[in-house]
C-alpha cells in the first residue's frame, strides 16, 4: 500500500505527485485492473499467447526495417575517433 507522510513545509501538490510516482512504481493501478474482473483459465491463455504474438510481430517489423548501412561504424567527424584509433587528437583543435 502506497503511503506518503507530508513532510512540514511541504505543499499538498507535492505530496500528491510524490503520491501518485509511488502508486505507479508499485503497479497498483495494474493490479487492480487486472482483479476487476474473473478470467478463465483458458481467456488468461489466450490473453497472454496474444501478447506474445503481438510482441513477436512487433519484433519482426522492427527487424525487417533494420538497416546497417544507416548507422557507421567509423566515426564521422575526425576530431571525435573511436576506441580503435591509435592517435588521439591533440586536446585543443587550433594546436597542432
């Protein structure tokens, strides 16, 4: 169970927000959504298998758009190499 205690000095628009950040770190709203009504066994099954399948598609399209040429491998601007560059640029860029 979500509690906040008001500390002094504290605004009631405070407290509620600290409030409601707790609610939904510790899924109560989830919770009692997912009590609200009986499922059968077989309707949480299906329920879930859906899910699965809706997770599974998501994954697939999210693959199938993936293009490796989009995101370089080396470094584009000189100034900033990567981890396998063996010479560093000087600390001021005007120095040579």
């Amino acid at each position: 169970m979500a509690e906040v205690i008001i500390q002094e000095s504290e605004s009631l628009e405070n407290a509620l927000r600290r409030f409601k950040r707790k609610v939904q770190q510790e899924d109560i709203i989830k919770e009692i959504k997912k009590h609200s009504f009986y499922m059968k066994p077989g309707e949480k099954r299906r329920a879930k298998e859906a899910l699965s399948r809706k997770r599974l598609r998501k994954k697939q399209r999210r693959e199938a758009d993936w293009d490796p040429s989009r995101f370089p491998t080396r470094p584009v601007s000189p100034m900033f190499p990567g981890p396998w560059c063996k010479v560093r640029p000087s600390p001021c860029p005007f120095r040579v």
